[in-house]
C-alpha cells in the first residue's frame, strides 16, 4: 500500500486518547514502497548524501534487492516527467535539474 496523506476525517483512535491510525482511502492504492523515496533519490539526496543514509538508518529496514533496482528506473521516469512539465513551463532551473539528474543515472549506472 502506498503512503498517503493523513485527513482528520479518517482518525480512526486504537485505544482511548492514546494512539491513532489513519487513512485516507481516496488516495491510496497498490505500489511498492520504493515510490515513496524517489523524489529524495532524484534531488535531494544527491545534494546531500548524509540525508539519505540518515532516511534509510530510520527507515527500519534496508531495500530489497529488486527496490534497489527499481529505484533508479522510478528516479528516471520521475526526472522525465518533470522535465517535461519544465520544459512545457519555460522554467529553465527544472530543466537544468531535471537532466542533471538523468546525467547523474547514466554515470551511475556505468559504474
């Protein structure tokens, strides 16, 4: 299940006035864990690598081997799209990150 945004309206209390849970069923749905971590892997993470080893060490598990593999391809189609809307957008600071994320792939993935 991906991770959604919390709405009041779907509190639901687990024990009296102690511990909460919700959902918001509208937004959810089917999707692998990793979806939550692309856009800190496109973008912030390669500014500050610290943020990423401090996010995955309270993550509470390490990636399996195929997240691992998926993440760069998510990263990619993530970057594709926001080049895309920058390029459509005339915002030339989004293009300029977005293909230097690609860039930042395609030498990774040659290592």
């Amino acid at each position: 299940m991906r991770h959604t945004r919390r709405a009041s309206a779907s509190c639901k209390a687990t024990r009296p006035a102690r511990d909460t849970a919700s959902a918001d069923t509208k937004r959810t749905g089917i999707g692998v864990a990793i979806d939550d971590f692309v856009w800190l892997a496109a973008y912030t993470w390669a500014k500050r690598p610290d943020l990423e080893v401090a996010c995955l060490s309270g993550y509470g598990r390490a990636f399996a081997e195929a997240e691992m593999r998926a993440l760069p391809a998510f990263t990619a189609l993530a970057a594709v799209d926001d080049l895309q809307w920058a390029a459509g957008n005339d915002d030339a600071v989004e293009v300029a990150r977005a293909q230097h994320t690609l860039a930042r792939l395609v030498v990774t993935a040659h290592r």
